[in-house]
C-alpha cells in the first residue's frame, strides 16, 4: 500500500482536460509545498513534470500544471494529446530524515 | 549537461550477490547526493536510499535498510547498489537518481539514469 493515493486510472479524449489527484495527509503533502509529479512511459525512466507543486521543469508544456488543496495535490494535463498517455506518480517530501512518499501511480488513458 | 549511466542488465541466481553502478557526469559530484529508486515488475516507485559522496553520508528507506548497500567512488564518479545475497523477490528495474535533499528529505528528482533491469531466479 502506497503512502500516497492515487487513482489507478484515468482517461480523457484528445484536446479535452484531465485532472489526477494526490491525497497523503498533514505529515507530507498537506505540511509542505514540495509536491512532484512524474511521467513514466512504458520501458523509460521516470521524467519530472511538476515540482514545487506547481513549478514546470524547463520543457515541460504548460499543458501541464499542478495545484494543491489541504492534504490533497492535483495534477491537470490541459489539451490532452497522445504522447499524454502514460502512467503518472506523485510524490511528496515528508519531513527532515525523512526520503520520502510516492503515490501508487495513475495510469493516463488518451481514447 | 548533467548526465547518469547506469550498468547494463542483470541476470542472478538467489544466493549470489551483485552490484550495479551509476556513473554520473556534468555536475560536481561529491557536493550533491546521489542514490537509488526501485520499481518492481509492473509496481510503483519507492525510494531506496542516498548517498552524499562528499563524505559518504548515507540515508536508506527503512523498507531497504540492512537489505543493500549504497556506495561511491570519488574518483571516478560513480554511486553503486549492492546485495549480499539477492532473491527472487530483488527482481526490479533499478534507477539511478539525483535528488534535490531538504533536511535530508526528498523533495523531487530532475535527473534520472536509465534503470538496469536485475533479474533474479533459479
């Protein structure tokens, strides 16, 4: 069981928007602005999308954004496009000595 | 241009041991850490630990502690994992990766290796 939940799916048709969500608790998401959102397609590495909650990488569309409400992070994929399809794992600091919790992971579906 | 290079896949029996290295590039590497991340056949990500090369502070998940070593070598700028005795169960693709550390915390990750795939079985 991962320390993050995630939904395991989510889907939407080309152009349209897509929003996943990241629930943890007051110890790591809810207790600090460091957030991060990664892409994985299959048989890559992981690639950083979002930090900071809501920073985009140098590169990253602005297609993608990222936000934060209490103990639950969203993540929105505006304009989907095929190359959105993928699966997406959040993350979230969670205190000094502390590495770290990831999400389960979200698989994106593009139909 | 910061880069990691992992070694190549793996094939093992349980019982043996192995190491895998990750040679990094393009930034000062004794003044950053450096370190590992699991991803189990069609699993999730999970932190395994870092290492801080300067003076070889290591942290490890405690899910991974006293289950492999973290190491580096200065001189030639490369961070390793090792098992002692793998198993079935160490099957994973494993990934080198630079974090950015707060109070020895992960808050994200924007340069990854390539992963080396570790295959264990009889």
């Amino acid at each position: 069981q991962s320390a993050l939940t995630q939904p395991p799916s989510a889907s939407g048709s080309p152009g349209q928007s897509v929003t996943i969500s990241c629930t943890g608790t007051s110890s790591d998401v809810g207790g600090y602005n460091y957030v991060s959102w990664y892409q994985q397609h299959p048989g890559k590495a992981p690639k950083l999308m979002i930090y900071d909650v809501n920073k985009r990488p140098s590169g990253v569309p602005d297609r993608f954004s990222g936000s934060k409400s209490g103990n639950t992070a969203s993540l929105t994929v505006s304009g989907l496009q095929a190359e959105d399809e993928a699966d997406y794992y959040c993350s979230s600091y969670a205190g000094s000595n502390n590495l770290g919790v990831f999400g389960g992971g979200t698989k994106l579906t593009v139909l | 241009e910061v880069q990691l290079v992992q070694s190549g896949a793996e094939v093992k029996k349980p019982g043996e041991s192995l190491k895998i290295s990750c040679k990094a590039s393009g930034y000062t590497f004794s003044s950053d850490w450096i370190g590992w991340v699991r991803q189990m056949p069609g699993k999730g990500l999970e932190w395994m630990g870092f290492i801080w090369p300067g003076d070889s502070d290591t942290r490890y998940s405690p899910s991974f502690q006293g289950q492999v070593t973290i190491s580096a070598d200065k001189s030639i700028t490369t961070a390793y994992v090792q098992w002692s005795s793998l198993k079935a169960s160490d099957t994973a693709m494993y990934y080198c990766a630079r974090p950015i550390m707060v109070r020895e915390g992960v808050v994200s990750i924007f340069y990854w290796g390539q992963g080396t795939l570790v295959t264990v079985s009889s």
